[in-house]
C-alpha cells in the first residue's frame, strides 16, 4: 500500500511537471500585441466624380471632395479646409484640357467663358483660332484628329515663261508643328474613332502665322502633313537642313520634261 501511494505521487508530480512545462512553452509562443498604426495626416481635395472633356462646362455634380495625403497633395490642389465651397464657385467654368475620375481639380486647367464662346475660352492667350479646307487628300486621309500636330504645306502652279512647256510646280512648308483644334466643329476625338474625315480644320495660330496662312490659301493649294508624337517638342523645323536653309521640292523642266529635285532658300 505504501508503495502505491509513491507511486501514484510519482506520477501526480510528473503530470504535474509536464503541464507546467506546457504552459510556458505556450506562454513564449504567444505573439507580440500588435502595435497600433500611425495614421498619416490627410486632406480632402476637389476632384473629378466623373471623366470631364475638353471643352465641357463644370457643373457642381462633376465634383466630389475625396480624401488625399497631405504629404502627396500639391498646393496647386483645391483644399476642403480652405475653399468649403469650391464646388460651387468653380461651377460655369470650362476645362481647357481633359479631366480623369479621381483627379485633382486645378483651377490652371480651368477658364471662365463669361459669355464668350468655347474656343475663344480654351484659346491660350496670344493665340489665334483659323480655319481652312481640307480634304481627305490634303488632311492626310482623314487620320488627323484633334489636338494632333501638323505641318502646313502650299503647293503653287506657276506659269512657265515658254508656252510651249508645261507648268512649272512648287510645294514648301509654311507652317511647323501647329496644333490641330478642331475637325470640322469636333474639338475631340469621339468614340474612340481613329478617323475624322472633315471639310475644316482649324488651327491654333499666333497672329503672324495666321497672316500668312490667309495669304497662302489665296496663292495656292495647302495640305496638312500628321507629325508623329515624338516631335511634338521638337524645336527644328522640318525641311531645314544643317545649314539653318529651308528646302524646297520643285519641279525642274529640262528638255521639256519635268523632273523634281530641291533647292535651298
């Protein structure tokens, strides 16, 4: 009997022994509390509920306030805490450029018609809204579109001196890298269509330009030549060679036949 009472006590401290050791091997396994996350100071800024396009007039409903960073969000944005009611007084005016969903209101992008028309308010100042004919064959197959950018071409027949031969033809660029504004009164691309095929372009000119356009268009046929997208910031004009001349493409009469070649001016 005796013997069975250490035995049983053997087993109850070994038991014993094992929970404990259990319990703080649970205990080291435990994971850290979690820390609480800084929160990141925040603003709200105005912003686009909705696709704005060029040219469309922003009513208070286009807007929303929506929650920004303050470290991310530019002074150029319009602030909750400082113009409570931007919404409405930002409301009438037009956008000079394309607005996306979610994105920041800048007034800079905005302009106020007060009773004038839309291309007068997207006009940047000094610059000219002119139009001129086009064609399928002289707007470059209907593949220029709004906001592209093109060189303006003249194409003069000349009266040769000697009868008997035939005229005498003369293409040169008078115009470099102008801004497409509108196909015939589409100041945007619709739809996603690829093609435009109008009868009117009209062109974002500053004032001497436009004085020569109306002189050309008297002398000449004019054709518009799509200038990629990478040359969109590029400074040199195209038909000048190193030497700082401009080339011309004519037609040269020898022997009665015409041949082109170019020359310097």
């Amino acid at each position: 009997m005796y013997t069975a009472r250490i035995v049983v006590l053997i087993i109850a401290l070994c038991a014993g022994g094992v929970a404990a050791y259990l319990v703080s091997g649970s205990d080291s396994n435990r994971p850290a509390p979690t820390q609480p996350v800084a929160q990141l100071p925040t603003v709200d800024v105005l912003v686009a509920k909705s696709e704005i396009a060029l040219g469309q007039t922003i009513k208070p409903e286009n807007l929303q306030w929506q929650t920004w960073p303050a470290a991310s969000a530019s002074s150029n944005f319009i602030r909750r805490s400082e113009r409570p009611d931007a919404a409405t007084q930002i409301a009438g005016s037009i956008a000079r450029g394309a607005f996306i969903a979610g994105e920041p209101i800048r007034e800079q992008k905005l302009v106020k018609a007060d009773g004038s028309g839309f291309m007068a308010a997207i006009l940047p100042t000094g610059m000219r809204a002119v139009s001129t004919e086009i064609s399928a064959e002289t707007g470059a197959g209907g593949f220029i579109l709004p906001n592209d950018r093109v060189d303006v071409m003249l194409t003069q027949r000349l009266k040769n001196p000697i009868p008997s031969l035939p005229d005498v033809v003369v293409s040169k660029i008078i115009l470099t890298n102008i801004r497409v504004l509108a196909i015939d009164q589409a100041p945007k691309e619709k739809d996603g269509q690829s093609t435009v095929l109008g009868k009117t372009v009209t062109l974002e000119l500053k004032p001497e330009q436009a004085v020569e356009l109306a002189a050309s268009r008297q002398a000449g046929t004019l054709s518009l030549a799509l200038r990629s997208i990478a040359d969109v910031n590029a400074t040199a004009d195209i038909g000048e060679g190193l030497s700082g001349r401009r080339s011309e493409s004519v037609n040269v009469i020898r022997f009665g036949v015409a041949a082109p070649t170019t020359i310097q001016k």
